[in-house]
C-alpha cells in the first residue's frame, strides 16, 4: 500500500480510502451488508494496508458508524487509523435534525462519537452545502468542535466552486480551522468536476477524495442485463445523477471493457486507475461488498495508463448537467 499527504496536513493515508456505507441495516438500502457480513472486509482493508475509513451519519441512519466503530476498535489501534464521519443530511423528522446549523453540528459530533466508540474523528466532512444556515455560523460551529478536541481536520463534499471558494475565504480572514479536504463525484462518465472544483482545491492545496470512482459499479458492469448486481438494479443515486444514462457512457464503460480485456485486469481495476492518473487526486473512496472488490481496486494502484489510453477512454465524454450537489 502506498501512503501519501493529506492535502497541506502534516498525515498520511492510503492511496484508498475504504468507504463503509455499504455497512449497516439493509432496511435503509436493500444492497447493504450487516455487520456480521461486513466484518471480513474490515479485516482485509487493514491487511491490505488501507488506513483511512469514511462513513457518515446519514448511512442506514447511524448504523455505519456503529459498525465502523465496533470493527475498527476490535481490529486495529486507534491512532492507526484515520476516520472520516459526516454531518448536514436528515438524520430524522424535526426541523433541527439537519442541516449545519450550530445546534445540529454540535448535537451531532457527540452522537456520532458515541455511535463511532471513539474520543474524536480525524476528519469531519459536511455532507454538502446547507442553503438555509449563514456560512458564518456553520464556520464558526465547526471551528468549535475542532477547539474541543472532537474533530481533527474539517473536510466538505460536493457543492459549487463559487460556494467552497466563500467558505475557505471567510475561514482564513476569520482566523477558523479550514477545511482541507473535498469530496466529489468523479469518474469516467462524470468528470464535470474538472472544470471548477478540481483546479481550485489543487490551487488551495486541498486533498481531493472523490467518490464513485467506479460510477456507482456502472464502469464495472454492475447494471448490464447479464451482470447486474442488486445495487446495479436498485440503487437509487445511480439513476438520479444519471449514471450511465447516456449513449457517451455506454460508449465510455465498452472502451473500458476493452481495455481492461486487453490488460488482463477487471474494468474496475481500468476505471479506478484512470482517477488515481489524474492530477491532485489523494485518495478516492472505494466500496466493497464482494471480496474481489477490494482485489480489483488494490491492482489499480499497480496499473499506469498511457497517454493513448486515457486518450481512448475519455474521448466520447460529452458535457453533462452539474449532479450530486444536493
């Protein structure tokens, strides 16, 4: 496994980062593992090498941290690890259940503390942009939490340039903890993130992590009739950013089947090596749910693709709406 710097930080993490909202209760998405099915693959990130886990509070409403925390304090040292949570999506029905507000960041760090069995997370992430709350009081609320010992580093995830722009300006003239990390969808056949979000995080020295490297398994023939997986079949997020939708990306996801054929590796393995190629990239999150998977994304870190491919692969991209911003 190869370690490298987080952002500006003085940290390391693995070249991977292991994602676990695959984890927790099936009645939130029928594809999710529970935890007794879960606790292998656990297992094998460690041995494998990866140190940095990212889940968040929204995942099957809470149980992922659950499961998070009880596998890694059973199977690794805590200062081993570098753990990423989330905070902003509904986590219930009242009005303060979301959002970043000061009340619900605070309300939320200790609960995911408690469901996590951990003193503090590495990395706080909001889970995207809050239109309703003023910049300045989420800023000034995570600064907070940070001061007290309960996050190490602030992270943010999909949102406008424009807006990441804002908030890093306001933290430095406030003299706040600054975020040092973004995470975005990126892939193949979603790669609107390279017009604004990608050069301004490369600019500031923010650690890029993006996720659905693989668009969802789209890339790696999770939806094809002869090879769907129930998450291929029922996964709802693929759908509404449209993943795959378009004849672009059939053409984009055959061209990586070729490619991985002629490489003798899986099309996720082609899929992920062509995000760890690009310029900025830290550590993009990986899912599992089968054991190759872990398999195929360890041999991306082993694959370079020349200029000609990458050339072939991103050739039929076309321009698409903005998605996964809400």
């Amino acid at each position: 496994m190869k370690y490298v710097r987080y952002g500006t930080t003085g940290i390391k993490v693995s070249q991977l980062c292991f994602g676990c909202m695959t984890y927790g209760d099936t009645a939130w998405h029928e594809w999710v593992l529970d935890e007794q099915a879960a606790r292998p693959f656990f297992k094998s990130a460690l041995e494998k090498g990866i140190n940095y886990f990212d889940t968040a509070d929204l995942y099957s409403h809470g149980k992922s941290e659950e499961v998070t925390g009880r596998a890694l304090k059973e199977l690794a040292r805590r200062e081993e690890v570098v753990i990423a949570t989330k905070v902003c999506r509904p986590m219930g029905s009242g009005p303060n259940q979301q959002g970043l507000s000061r009340k619900h960041i605070m309300d939320s760090i200790d609960a995911s503390l408690k469901r996590l069995q951990t003193d503090y997370v590495d990395l706080y992430v909001i889970h995207r942009f809050d239109y309703g709350t003023t910049i300045g009081e989420t800023i000034e609320a995570l600064h907070d939490v940070v001061k007290a010992g309960k996050v190490r580093y602030l992270g943010a995830s999909s949102m406008w340039a424009w807006q990441f722009a804002k908030m890093l300006t306001l933290q430095r003239e406030r003299g706040l903890s600054q975020f040092v990390s973004m995470q975005n969808l990126y892939n193949l056949v979603y790669r609107e993130e390279e017009r604004e979000m990608i050069p301004l995080c490369r600019s500031e020295g923010i650690a890029l992590t993006p996720y659905s490297p693989v668009a969802r398994g789209f890339l790696a023939g999770n939806t094809r009739a002869s090879e769907a997986t129930l998450r291929g079949s029922t996964d709802k997020m693929t759908r509404n950013w449209r993943l795959g939708a378009s004849d672009e990306d059939r053409i984009i996801a055959d061209r990586v089947g070729e490619v991985a054929a002629r490489l003798g590796v899986p099309r996720a393995t082609v899929a992920l090596s062509w995000v760890l190629g690009k310029p900025g990239i830290t550590s993009p999150i990986v899912g599992a749910s089968k054991p190759q998977h872990l398999d195929d994304a360890l041999k991306a870190l082993e694959v370079t693709l020349d200029a000609e491919t990458v050339k072939y692969l991103e050739e039929p991209y076309r321009t698409k709406p903005v998605a996964a911003h809400e």
